[in-house]
C-alpha cells in the first residue's frame, strides 16, 4: 500500500513494524520484543521512557502489526486508553509509577468501563466511588473487561457524588489486581483472541486517595481523553485485520488455477477484492485524520473523525474478511489459511467499543444536527 501522505519517519516507522511482525509469531513473546524496541509506548511521553510520539504513531504500529497477524488487542487499552489519561491528567506520582512501565511493558493495565445494566448508556453507570476518611470505597461490576488476567491494575470508571448539586460525576480509579474485594470471572466467548473477557465484581474496594486519576471535577473529560484514542485504535486493529485478510486472498486469487487461468482474472472475484482494498484505504485515510487531530489537541473534532473512523473500519473490515473467506471457498474455512476465526474477530470491530448504530446516532445529533433520539 503506498504511503505518499505521510511523512518520511512514518513511512520508516510503518516498515520497520511490517518487518518485525513478519518475523515474530508467538504472541506471547510479540509484547515484549516490541516494546524493547520503542513501539508499545511510541505515543508516550519521553520524560517517562515513551517514544514521544502520540496515537498518529501508535495506531500505525497496531496497524502494521494486524496486517501481518499480530494485532495486539491490549495495545488499544494499556498505552492508548490508560497511558494517554495518565499522561494527561495523572498526577506525577502516577506517572512516574506507571508510564515507564506502560512504554517498556513490563506493566500492563485494562480498563473498564462496560457494565450489564448500562450499555452505550455511561449516564447509567451505577458503580460508584463513596469517600470513607482519605480512602475510596469502590463497588459496582464491569462486564467485557479485557486482559484483566494478565493487566497489574484496571482503571475503572465510576461515579462520585456531588457535593454542591448531590448529582453522580465520571471519576476513574486504578485498581491494583490484587485489592481485596476486585474478583474476576472469565466470559466464555465464543471467539479466539489471545486476550481473554471478564466480569469484574467490586465489593468494597478500598483504594487510597491517590487512585484517583488527575481532578475529581474533570472526570467526564479526562474519560473522554481516553475514548477517542480507543476509537481509533480500535479503527487502526480492524484495518490491520481487514488487510491481512485481503492479502491471504489476493494470494490465492493469484495462484488458484481453474479453466486454465488464475481465478483472480475473473472480474467475479478480481472486482469484490479491489471493493475491499478501496473501502481499506478509505477507512484509513479517516483513521489517520482522527489521530492527526487528536495529537493536535482538538479533542471535538477528533471525535466525530475517531467515532467515523472505527465506523469504516469495521465495515470495511467485516466486508473484506467475508470477501477473503469466500475466494478461498472451503479453504477459507480450514485452519490451514486461517481466515475463519477472523470472521467472528471481525464483527467485534463492529460492536466495541461503540455500536455502529451509536455512532450513527452521535454524528446524526452531532454532526448533523438531527434531533436527539435517545
């Protein structure tokens, strides 16, 4: 894919990732080779071992990393969610703590914000954070919490009260793995990914004063510091899927030989492929304007750029793996090309962190003008 739009480092950054995905096949050891070499924490600051960069150049490097089969799922929650609302609004004690580890992973945080009850609702988040002397005391549940097994902390998202109105305000809290009263229990998904989801139960939890992330006033905006970069990163891991599974197809449309010639010199199945590509390259382009403007500071344009932008991608991604499954036919479905498990992978780029249908709705309200529906 040509990348005349953007400039010489991140050409050099985009194929410095593609070769070391290629050439790296365990996922466990995937992580930590690279974060040695600078690109898990690319987007954080370099006063605490970060790269320097922002979610411009993590989103490539999550990108890079899904074409060549290595999407790394916590990418989108310990650096781009959890290590950009700590560099932002974390204290300097929090920072120190946690963002050296976050860049060279050796630390790893998820985050929680789902809940049963509430949905794409946050207004109905119902767990909440009461004072008792200096501590906190945490108690609510989370659900479809990623990589909690294996993440030191989760920063949760909660509410505290009011003191002038008596109303229910976003806060978020890091709570250490091991608190007393944080339990976890694992969803059984009926999908593969090397990170696995959970329920979270919060009974009590007692966290110090300093869990507490940046103001206790600011919690709506330091929450949506973090959204943004999931959206887009969440774009970044559909694009890297959808162009995986494009290139297995493109590959074996090139090789498959029925009638004497390729099957890819069949419009039938030449012109859905180059369908996919396109929408790819679309989506893209959208991607890379989200995290253009994020990395600028206008956080409102680059939400309705981040929110359109996890919208293409899933789209373009279910369609191009649906599209690769069926070049290959009943290879397409053999553990051999494995193309099959990324078709239910692919629709979660469809469902999290947002609905597609939510985000119509935000750019219809938004974006448009439209009367509110919800």
């Amino acid at each position: 894919m040509t990348t005349l739009i953007e400039p010489e480092e991140h050409q050099a950054l985009r194929k410095a990732v593609a070769a070391f995905a290629k050439s790296h096949h365990d996922p466990a050891t995937v992580w930590q080779e690279a974060a040695k070499l600078g690109y898990i924490g690319v987007n954080l600051p370099e006063a605490y071992g970060g790269g320097g960069g922002g979610i411009t150049e993590l989103s490539l490097v999550l990108e890079e990393l899904g074409t060549a089969g290595n999407p790394l799922l916590m990418m989108i929650v310990s650096p781009a969610i959890c290590g950009t609302v700590i560099a932002r609004f974390g204290t300097e004690a929090q920072k120190r703590e946690w963002l050296p580890a976050l860049a060279d992973g050796s630390r790893l945080m998820a985050f929680g914000i789902t809940e049963p009850d509430a949905g794409s609702n946050s207004h109905r988040i119902t767990t909440t954070a009461r004072r008792d002397g200096a501590d906190w005391l945490l108690t609510g549940r989370k659900v479809f919490v990623s990589g909690v097994d294996i993440a030191d902390a989760t920063l949760i998202v909660g509410r505290t009260e009011d003191a002038r109105t008596g109303r229910l305000k976003p806060c978020l809290f890091i709570v250490p793995r091991d608190a007393p009263g944080f339990t976890r229990h694992r969803i059984d998904m009926e999908l593969h990914s090397e990170e696995k989801q959970f329920e979270l139960v919060l009974d009590d939890v007692r966290l110090p004063a300093e869990a507490l992330v940046g103001d206790e006033d600011a919690g709506l905006l330091q929450l949506f510091a973090g959204l943004n970069p999931e959206r887009i990163m969440t774009a970044a891991f559909a694009i890297g899927m959808g162009r995986h599974a494009l290139a297995r197809a493109v590959e074996y449309a090139r090789e498959r030989t029925v009638w004497k010639v390729p099957i890819g010199a069949h419009q039938a199945v030449a012109h859905p492929l180059a369908q996919a590509h396109i929408e790819l390259e679309l989506a893209r382009l959208m991607m890379q304007k989200a995290a253009h403007l994020y990395d600028a500071g206008d956080d409102v344009g680059a939400g309705e750029a981040a929110n359109m932008a996890k919208y293409a991608a899933g789209e373009a991604c279910v369609k191009a793996v649906d599209q690769a499954v069926h070049t290959l036919g009943g290879n397409g479905l053999t553990r051999e090309f494995g193309l099959a498990r990324l078709i239910t992978a692919a629709r979660v780029a469809r469902i999290a962190p947002v609905s597609r249908e939510m985000i119509l709705n935000y750019v219809s309200h938004q974006t448009l003008g439209l009367p509110k529906s919800y």
